[in-house]
C-alpha cells in the first residue's frame, strides 16, 4: 500500500509536471514565433517574465526547447511508475532490464533538480528575469526525488549507484541496440545542436551576435560616401549611435558595398534622445544625439564613415574622448571641436529628424532600398535577397 501511494503521488506529480512543460512550450512558441501576440499570464513585470525568460538562448538546449527536455523528462517518469506491469507482457520482455524503476526516477528527479538549480542561477543573475512555471518544474523535480527516496540524502546517492550499475548491465545485454540507440541520437542533437533548425529565431540570434560580438568594422571605409556615386543601388539608412541592433546594421551594410559594385548607402541621423529629438516620449538612448553632432562635424573632414564606426564601437560619452577619436583620425581638432558645437550641426540634426518623422520613422534601423522600406535588422541573406532583387551585383 505504501508503494502504490508513493507511485501514485510520483505519477500525479508527472502529470503536473507534463501539464506545466506543454503550457511552457506554447508559450515559448507564441513570445518566438507571433510577433503581435499579447503577453502570457506569467509575464507580469520586467523580472518575472515568462516570455522574456522564452525569448533568450538559455531557453534551449542543443537546438531543442527546454520545455520539451522537461516534457521528455516526466514522460520518462511516468513511464517507469508502469514499467513492473509493462515488463510482464511478453511483447515488452525486453523492459527486463528496467530492474529498479523507483532508483531510476530518484535519480532522474535529484539530477533534473541540480540541472535546475544551475538554470536558475543563469535566470536570475544573467538574465534578470525568472519564470514561473519553470519554478514549479524545479519544486516537482526536488519532491518527485524525495519521495523516491523517502527524503533521505543517502538513498539519492545509492539510487544514482544503482541507476548507473543497472545502466551498465543493460548496455552489455543489448549492445547493438544500446549503441544504435546512441548512435541516432548523437546524430539528431548534433543537427539540431549546430543547424538550429528547430528554433529558426535562435540561429537569427546566433547571426546577428556574430556581428554583434565584433569589436570593430572590419569592413570600415574612410570618406564621406559608402559605395559609388553613380550606385544603382540607393539605401537610405536612419540610424541611432546608441541602438545595439544599428550597430550591427552597419557593418553588414559595409559588407554588403564591398560584395556588391554598385550599392550607396546614405546615413541619416534619428537619435531616440530627448536632448536633440522632441518627437520622442522616453530618454531610450541618452547621449546619442553627442555622437550624431560627431558624426556630422566629421563629415566637414571628409571621413564621415570611418568616424561613424568608431561610434559605434567606442560609443564616446564627454568631449574629450570623441576629441580622441578625432586624433585617432588625424583630424584638425580644433575645426573639428568648432563644428562639432557649432549651431549649423545643430540645425542639420533637426533637420534631419524632422525629416525622418515627417516620414513617420519610429525606430531605428529604418531603410529605404531604391524607395522600399525596411523596418528593424534582417540576417545578411536577406539583406542580399534584398538588394539583388533591386538590381544589385556582385
């Protein structure tokens, strides 16, 4: 009576725990996969955030949602609360070496709570934000182990001894099995693991960070234009200093010029700062309006991009360190700090930002490919797509 009140306990918490893993999944599919979708229930602050836990690369493992290892997990359990039955059915008589099921699920339920606990660590200190449904997978993990080992520490130690031995003898009885097994699925978690191809917006994060990681353009040019004059191709970029995504907008737009021959870009200003934008209800990103003023008072030395790189990557915050930059760029300094305070810089930033808002622009990156609008950063196959659809040549 004892153990069917433990199986049937094990088995209830299982079926939570399946019930919260498949809630889990639909909600890491809606926050990745439907852009205008409301917010889940357990998305209720900046900090406990379910979609934005969803949202981040911690939320898989191999290409593979966390969900669904926590899926696998407690179907896996609750199978082996009927393994004793299953194995006395001749079909099944290979369940034989499932020789101690209530070992197995101590082990299973003590070594998903220490995965647990690290997961937690990386929510909670790395990404600032919990879940809380994954938290309740965490409690059911630690009370399935301890009422597998009737909550004493020693048991969970001789579930794992039992576990690995029995693991040991049931590899060496049905080895070719036990290697095809291994074999099949090495190979999928290594597919999945490197093409991502189970979570597309993963391999997307995994391009843009490749950029994103860079601590300089490589592809920088120096001078005022980007591409040939007489371009086929005219991209007309509004950008922000500041905004992370624009700074990886910006070397795939180098790239792109030097892999297409008659590709322009031409770079517009639109800093989401109050200092110089009145259009704009939140401070998102202080100081760039300082560095859009830079980039213009640049542009008066012939050397508008390559200071514009350097922005981006150095992201200069008082006077004298964009003065260093100017030095680094063998710039007349003292013309530079004139025009960089000068009331003619000011007036073509406005200029520039009543412009962009008078074409309803309200987020950076924003292009324009030969008049085609681009809202937001794309992979840089598609950035090609794009341009070749537009006439571009390698």
């Amino acid at each position: 009576m004892q153990i069917n009140k433990k199986k049937l306990s094990i088995q209830i918490l299982s079926l939570i725990g399946i019930a919260l893993t498949i809630e889990l999944a639909v909600i890491y599919y809606v926050a990745n996969y439907q852009k205008y979708a409301l917010s889940s229930f357990c998305s209720i602050n900046s900090f406990v955030d379910c979609d934005g836990v969803a949202r981040t690369i911690a939320a898989q493992f191999l290409g593979i949602p966390l969900a669904y290892w926590g899926l696998f997990l407690y179907l896996t359990i609750l199978f082996l609360t009927f393994v004793d039955r299953l194995k006395n059915i001749k079909f099944f008589g290979f369940l034989e070496v499932f020789k101690n099921p209530k070992d197995y699920i101590a082990a299973l339920g003590s070594f998903a709570f220490l995965i647990s606990m690290v997961l937690a660590g990386i929510s909670t200190f790395k990404l600032n934000k919990i879940c809380l449904l994954c938290l309740i997978t965490y409690i059911i993990d630690l009370i399935i182990a301890l009422v597998a080992t009737d909550g004493m520490f020693k048991n969970i130690v001789l579930a794992f001894k039992i576990t690995w031995n029995d693991f040991v003898d049931g590899a060496k009885k049905y080895t070719k099995t036990f290697v095809t097994l291994v074999v099949v699925s090495t190979v999928f978690l290594t597919y999945s693991g490197t093409t991502y191809n189970f979570v597309p917006h993963i391999k997307r994060i995994k391009h843009f960070q490749h950029y994103g990681t860079m601590k300089k353009n490589p592809y920088r040019v120096k001078g005022n234009t980007l591409g040939p004059k007489d371009a086929d191709v005219v991209i007309e970029l509004y950008s922000d200093y500041v905004c992370p995504l624009c700074y990886v907008h910006n070397i795939m737009l180098h790239k792109a010029v030097r892999e297409f021959k008659n590709v322009k870009v031409i770079h517009h200003n639109y800093p989401f700062d109050k200092e110089c934008n009145r259009y704009i209800n939140v401070n998102m990103h202080p100081n760039a309006c300082f560095m859009a003023r830079g980039a213009i008072a640049a542009r008066n030395q012939n050397n508008y991009w390559e200071m514009s790189s350097l922005l981006y990557e150095k992201q200069p915050k008082k006077e004298k360190e964009i003065l260093k930059l100017a030095e680094q760029l063998n710039f007349d300094t003292e013309k530079f700090l004139a025009d960089f305070n000068s009331e003619d810089t000011q007036a073509e930033l406005f200029k520039e930002i009543e412009n962009a808002n008078n074409m309803g622009i309200d987020s950076t990156p924003t292009m324009y490919v030969n008049g085609e609008q681009k809202i937001g950063i794309m992979t840089y196959d598609e950035m090609k797509d794009l341009l070749i659809k537009h006439g571009a040549k390698h």
